[in-house]
C-alpha cells in the first residue's frame, strides 16, 4: 500500500485549514488517525452494533484487539479472536453487557481474572470478569486516560493527561478496584509498558507533542528514579531481550508545507538501561498520519515497528532497515508471545493481519472500528 498523503485524501480541507488549525492540531495531536476517522465519519452514518451470538465459554484466551471506534459516537469495543476454534467475537463487550463501553476505547490490560479498559473521550477504566468480560466496575475521576499496565500484583498503573492540565500516572488498587495513588508529571504520559519489575512511561507531552523523556517507575515505592532524553514525543516502548527500552518518538508535525506534513526530531531512541545510555536512529520520512508504533519479537531479539509498512530491526543493528516486512500501512501492531506471529491493525478496513517473521501472511479477521492494539491472555 502506498503512503497515504494529505493532499490526495483531503483537498477539501485545504481552504479550510487555517480556520480549523488549532483544532485540528489538537486532534491530530490526540489520534495519529483522525484524518482517517474524519473521512469514515463523513462518509457514514452512525451504526448500530450487529448482535452476535451470547458468549458461552467460560474462559478468555486468545487475542484482544483493543477498538477504539470513531471520536464522538462511542461506537468501539475490545473483539476477541479465539486461538483454539478460530471463531471471532467483533464486539466482546457489547456481546457480554448489552451496551457499547464508551468513547474512544484506548488500551486494555488484563490481572488476573479482571481486565482493566480505558475509554479516554469518557475519562473512566472500566473493570470487566476476564471468565465472561461482564462489567465488574467503572472507575472514575480520570480527566484523559491513556495507557494502562499491571505494575504489581495488587496494582494496574493508568497515565492521564492531555500534556496541558492533570497530568498523572495513576494507581489502581486490584482488591479494593479504587484509585489508592498518584504521581504528578510535568507533562502528557502516554505508553506504560513493565519490564524488569519496573514501570517505563513514555512522556510525550500530549496535545503540545513537547514531551521528550521516558521515565522509570518503581513499584515499590511509586517514584520515579531515573528520566531519559530521547527524541521528539515518544509515544510507545517495547523492551527488548536485554531489558533495554525502544521509544518509538513521532517527532513534532510541522504544517508549513500543508497539505504535505513533515515530522522534526522523529526517530526511534534505543534506552541501554545497564549503561544508562541513549542511541536514537533518526527517520527523516514519517508516515504522514503520524503512526508511530512498536514492539519486541517474541525472544525479544528482534523489533518491529510502523511506518508506512512494517519494519523488522535486529536489537544489535546500528540503523534503521530500509526494506519493508510487509509493504501496507496499518495502525497498530504487537508480537503474540505464543506464536511469535506480528498481529497489524488495518483501521480503514476493520481487521487485523497476522504475519510470521518472514513477512508472509498467516490469516486475518475482522475487528470493531478503528482497531488500535493488541493484548494476549494464554
């Protein structure tokens, strides 16, 4: 698939720009796809969610893929592939509850026998039974939640903040399933990812995309202890074989050009943890719609990320490849630890591909709108 540009899907909002600028920057800043979702909601209509048939099984394993649905019409979902029947549930959640979750479906992290869901536009975490996905809880007072990882094995972090105002890492407590703490940023938190017994956050600034740090967290005392300079607005880590932390950094979009769209200081910086040092591999070309996503390979010695295709780079590799894995543009990605397999999310077209490490497709299925990222339960 070929780079999505601007100017070919959008002529109509050339005139329009300068009006809408500080909006649209906004936006942007908030969802690398809102370009795409502005098409699809101009195009359609809202729809109802389709019945599907009630869930029986009494476990969940397999593959989530977290939906974000189009902004303003609370129409995503987590769907769930089902790796032993093959079988795909579009809309867990719907299916499990009778209602849609909310507004902009962001991340999902699983403890246990309870799964955690943020719904960012609707500033809550809802708790669902991981047996039958039912709603255990909706946990509130969140002002623009992110990302959230289980730290410990009573606690679930959730970043929040739009870089501009209340900009926390929040604790959850798992048994009493209530805010217990707080961590206070200077700027917007995004990815939260766990790696040898610590939290890492990628601190990207939120809607001003000025943040260019990710810091270490430990558990045990809720603290941050040590900060790292990277590029421009990191807004997702993966941790390789050896611990050390990838931040994949959008760079900070400059408009001067529109309707082309060009992204300064954008790179993926490489954490060596042990040496306390950082490598950043420049890109000078982003994808124009911002998509910037990235996970370790299954023995952690390979790392894949999205541009305007998918990429592959060994953790020891001096520079970025320059031959695309699998030549299509998608929006999100994540390495299924059983399988080894990379699952891609084309949000255009509802559905996630799955590929080996070679590149080759494996199979796909159909998701909710706008899938976002993947979660594993085996």
């Amino acid at each position: 698939m070929k780079k999505i540009r601007f100017k070919i899907l959008f002529p109509a909002f050339t005139a329009m720009f300068h009006a809408l600028s500080i909006m649209f920057h906004a936006l942007t800043a908030i969802f690398p796809a809102f370009v795409l979702i502005t098409v699809l909601l101009m195009a359609s209509s809202c729809e109802k969610v389709v019945d599907e048939p009630p869930l029986t099984i009494n476990n969940l394993k397999g593959i989530f893929v977290v939906c974000e649905g189009i902004f303003g019409q609370a129409n995503g979902d987590i769907s769930f592939y089902d790796s032993e029947t093959g079988r795909t549930t579009k809309n867990l959640y719907y299916s499990a509850n009778g209602v849609e979750p909310g507004d902009v479906v962001q991340s999902f992290a699983i403890a246990d026998t309870l799964g955690f869901i943020v719904v960012n536009n609707s500033q809550k975490v809802t708790v669902v039974n991981m047996r039958n996905f039912k709603v255990v809880k909706h946990i509130t007072g969140f002002s623009y939640p992110r990302s959230v990882v289980r730290a410990g094995e009573n606690t679930v972090y959730v970043s929040d903040g739009n870089g501009t105002a209340d900009n926390f890492i929040y604790k959850i407590d798992i048994p009493a399933l209530e805010i217990s703490g707080s961590l206070p940023l200077s700027s917007g938190p995004e990815k939260l990812i766990r790696a040898d017994s610590k939290v890492y956050a990628a601190i990207s600034g939120g809607w001003n995309n000025d943040g260019n740090t990710v810091i270490r967290i430990d558990p045990l005392t809720f603290s941050v202890t040590n900060t790292y300079t990277v590029a421009s607005a990191p807004v997702d880590i993966a941790a390789d074989k050896d611990n050390n932390i990838w931040a994949y950094c959008k760079g900070v979009a400059d408009y001067t050009n529109w309707p082309d769209v060009s992204y300064n200081d954008a790179g993926i910086s490489r954490i060596n943890i042990s040496e306390n040092t950082v490598n950043t591999f420049p890109i000078s070309s982003m994808s124009s719609s911002g998509i910037s996503n990235i996970a370790a390979g299954k023995d952690g010695s390979t790392i894949y990320y999205l541009n305007d295709a998918l990429y592959s780079v060994p953790v020891t590799a001096t520079v970025l490849p320059e031959n695309k894995l699998a030549d299509q543009m998608f929006y999100g990605l994540d390495v299924d630890p059983q399988t080894g397999n990379i699952v891609c999310l084309d949000a255009v077209n509802s559905r996630a591909v799955v590929y080996n490490t070679a590149g080759v497709k494996q199979f796909e299925f159909e998701t909710a709108k706008f899938p976002c990222s993947v979660v594993f339960s085996y």
